[in-house]
DNA sequence: TAAGGGTTAAACCATATGGTTAATCCAAGA
DNA sequence: TCTTGGATTAACCATATGGTTTAACCCTTA
C-alpha cells in the first residue's frame, strides 16, 4: 500500500479486520468525492467524515493529515484515471490513428464516469506543477520484463508517427504535431471542464447532456481525423470505419 | 459602480478623494490576481491585502465582506473578458468563418493578457452554475437603441448560420454545429487551462509556450475550418486567406 | 482654527478548522 | 474468563481566518 502512516501498523499485524479494509475504503471514496467536487482548499475534513458516515478521527487515524488523504487520493486517481490515457499515446505498437481512437474512447468512457475529475486534475496541476513529472515518471512501469530498457527513449510516439504520416503524404503537410495533440485533448477535456457552461448555453437537460458526451466519443475523432488527414485519406479511412461500425 | 456598499457614502459625497479612487483599484487588481490563482476557497484575505500593500480592514471598508469582493471580480471579469467574446458567436452582422477568426484571435489576446482567467472561470462556474444564466443575461445590452426588441430571438447565431452553410454545400454535412462550437472552445481554452501539464510535457520554457500560444491563435482558426469546411472549399479559402496575410 | 466627515491602522473577537488526547469498545488469543 | 491491542468515539486544543471595534488621522470648509 502507499501511505506510510499505518503500514507500520500492517506489517505488525499482517491481518486486517474486515472492518479496516470497509472504513479505509469508505474513507477513501468519500474524499475522492469531495476532494473533486470542492478542490483541496474548498475541502473540509469533517465534511469527508460526515460523507463517509464515520469519526472525523478515522481520517487522521487512516491517513494522518489533510495532505497526506489528499495525496494518497491525487495519485491513486492519477495513476488509475490518467496514466493508462498517457500511456496510449506512448504506445509505439499502436499506430497513430488507432492511439486516438482509443484515445478518445477511453477518455470518454473514463471520465463519464468521473465527470469532476477533469477539472479537479488540472486545477490541482495548476497549482502545484511539480506534481506533473513526479507522477509522470512514478507511472512509467521500471519493471525490466514489461519494456525496452529505455521505453521513454525508443518508443514511437504520437508525434513522432505523425511526422511520418506526413512525409507519406497521408496526412497534411500544414500540420503541426504538437498542436493537434493539444487540439484533440482540448476537444476531449471542455465537455466536462465546462459541462456547467455548455449545458447552460445549450440549455440540455443531464439526460440530454450524457447522450452529448457519448457522441463526443466518435466526434472527436472524427474532427481530429478531419484536422490530421488528407481529403481523400478521410474519405478513405471514414468508408472502413463505416462498414467496421456495422459489423 | 456595481457595489452596494459604498455606493450609499458616494452619493452623500459626490466627490472621492484621489485616494479612495486608487486605493479601491489596488484592491481590485490585488483580489483579481489572488483569486485568479488560488480560486475563491483558497484565497486569504490577508494575502490579497499584502498584495495590495494596504491594511486589511481596508477590503472590508470598500467590499464589505470577501463573498461581496469576489461577486465585484467575478462580475467584472465576466463583463469585460467573457461577454465580448460571447457577443462575437451571437453577432447576426458577422459572417460564421468571420466569428471564427475574430473569436479565436480575441480570445487568445485576451486570455495570453489574463492567464489564469479561464481557469479560474470555468472552475467558479463549475461551483456555481446559477451565475452563469445570471451573468449572460446581465451582459445582454438592455438599451433597445442599440438592439431589436428581441435580440436573443432574431439574431442569426453560429450554429443558425452553420445549418445554412450546409445546405449551400460549403460545409460538411456531417457535423453539428453544437458539437463544432464546443470543439472550438476547447482548443481554445485547453492551452491556458493545461498549460502546466502541456508545458511540461513538451518541456517548454515560458518563453516558448508563449510563442506557441501565439502561433495557437490562427491554428486554432485552421483546425476549426478543416473540421467545418469541405476539402474544396477549405483550400479556396486558405488562398484567400494567406493573400491577405501577406498584405 | 475648530468641526466634521471620510480614511486608515492596530487590536480585538467569534468561529471554523485541522489536528490531538484520552478514554472506551470489542474481538482474538491465552 | 481475563488480557491484550487495535479500532472507535467524544471532548478538547491551537491556530487561522473572516469580520469588527476603537481610536487616531487627515483634509476640507465654515
């Protein structure tokens, strides 16, 4: 487990009452809700409590302090939620159309079921930006089986097969790598950074909102592909897709 | 002045000492720029005084309480940097592909001066989705000189116009405006709500992301056109475009 | 020059909040 | 049955924080 506090506790006992297991856990799932719906400084520690139907106390049993919950929380929700995402655009076996397909699809699917946790990540990220690195590189696997000795060196990534798809003559030669990553992310994270926003404006209810997002899925993807390809590769790319959707 | 509390004593007096003028803009821009940061929870009054080198009895003088101070912020914010932006989607005179380059060169103008703002925005609005109808209906000019009786019912908008440029042919028939608009949005907002993550992921010096920023602004206008626009017409008008460019 | 209103600073207050103490509960083992 | 030690609770504590009081301090003007 990966909070010092009452490991010490663990390795004496070697067996937990169930109960431990349920509180740590309920802990953990009332804080997640609160931390992303209210943001560490919006946080209260007996509002967690209360949510997780158990004495303040528990919590400072459990995880000493109020940072200490909140970082147990940010990485497990980074390492869960996030990495597996970073990981497919440093996926070098997946060509780069197939990276945004997952992409995109993984994202949404992700997110609608954490719909605050897009914009509890990147207001936390803002404010502490060191955090960004530690957890990047804490996430890439140091397991010698798994990868290459320098997975972060040899891969194929994203941009990398973008560039190549440009000197191919698939993809336009006006586009800049960097750019569209960043375009796509954007197009993926503002439905629910901005769900309030844009479901306002649009005036939809959930129900009309959470079909939207479903859509976005495939939307994305098809803008991205409009922004990356050449005319008549998307043309090309958008008939297979079509007759792979029917199957 | 939009704020309630010292509004009673200017209309006694009728004319402020120099000071009164000066000392009320060092708070404002002090709040502005903590709350910009560290968002309306994380926010300290005393460090908004620091910051503004005044006593802190002072914000309360002029504000009244932080929950006042914050409202004055957040409405000024929203009308001078949001309501003009919003105003170019709903502006009947302007043509789509007009709305679109104004809108993305506005936007990054206005937020590489205001940083922070878009975050800070979206989040407050997360916490607080009453503001936002609240807010948009306040920034709807009221002066029927200025508009026809019902500007929101008659003003042709972005996705009207969209829906019409389909049927001209000009646009692809497969996309929807709604889901096109938020995409825009996004690749608009992302590079200023991310910039941490994006920077550090591309390892940028300031100076660099600020001159990716600069470079977003008619990228941003590209990727939206290649998603819109059919491939002929797309190359039509980049012609157009790069001739004026160069003038 | 004295009055009086607006302006400012220092000290102060009440409450909220993160964190701690100490006593109690309870299940497993002797 | 008694003991042991972790789990749990209620009461408590120190500090931070939003907000107020009080008194002094201009600066204009009668």
């Amino acid at each position: 487990m990966n909070h010092a506090y009452n490991t010490l506790r663990r390795i004496k006992k070697s067996n937990m009452s169930p109960q431990e297991h349920n509180n740590e856990k309920k802990v953990k799932d009332a804080a997640r809700k609160v931390f992303h719906s209210e943001g560490f400084a919006g946080s209260r520690m007996q509002t967690i409590a209360d949510e997780a139907g158990i004495n303040k106390m528990m919590l400072h049993y459990y995880f000493r302090s109020k940072q200490q919950l909140f970082d147990v929380i940010f990485e497990e929700d980074y390492m869960t939620l996030m990495a597996p995402l970073a990981k497919i655009l440093r996926n070098p076996a997946l060509h780069v159309e197939d990276q945004v397909i997952t992409f995109s699809r993984r994202y949404h699917d992700t997110m609608m079921r954490n719909p605050k946790f897009p914009l509890f990540m990147i207001h936390e990220f803002a404010k502490n930006p060191g955090r960004i690195l530690e957890l990047a590189q804490k996430a890439i696997p140091v397991s010698k089986a798994d990868e290459p000795d320098h997975p972060e060196l040899s891969a194929t990534t994203f941009m990398d097969q973008i560039d190549e798809g440009i000197k191919e003559g698939k993809y336009n030669d006006d586009i800049d790598a960097q750019s569209l990553a960043v375009s796509m992310l954007g197009m993926c994270m503002y439905p629910f950074t901005g769900r309030t926003v844009v479901q306002t404006a649009y005036q939809m209810t959930d129900e009309q909102y959470d079909d939207f997002l479903e859509k976005r899925k495939e939307e994305v993807i098809r803008h991205t592909f409009r922004i990356l390809m050449k005319p008549e590769y998307y043309q090309n790319w958008k008939q297979e897709y079509q007759k792979k959707q029917k199957q």
